[in-house]
C-alpha cells in the first residue's frame, strides 16, 4: 500500500506536513500558531498493489491548541 495526500486545507499546511507513502505517518516540518490558523485538513488516498490497484481516502483533521490558555 502507498499513500499520498490530494490536498491540505489551508494551503499553508503543504509545507508544515509530510506523509510518509509507505506507512501514511504524518510528521510535522515546523511550528504551528494557533492565532494564525486553529485547524488543518489533510485528504489521504492509500492505493494498493493490486491488479487493478484499489483506493481509499480519508480525512484527516488537525486542531491546534493555543499552549497560552
């Protein structure tokens, strides 16, 4: 199985978040401020090796905390 994401909302999300294609973890590249943004969609597609190939999709959904409160 392989994964990909199809898109990120906002689109600042593109470069906070990688998603490993071979286990679908997703990692975090830098830092997030809950005063500019307070949540993240991430659609992923995991397509198997099959013939013909199958795929899934999700959502993921990312709500940041503000730490000062």
């Amino acid at each position: 199985t392989t994964f990909r994401t199809s898109s990120i909302f906002p689109a600042e999300g593109l470069k906070l978040f990688v998603l490993n294609a071979l286990t679908g973890e997703i990692h975090l590249t830098g830092g997030l401020d809950y005063e500019k943004v307070r949540s993240y969609e991430i659609e992923i597609e995991a397509t198997d090796q099959g013939t013909p190939p199958l795929s899934g999709h999700c959502k993921v959904v990312l709500e940041v905390l503000d730490e000062n409160d």
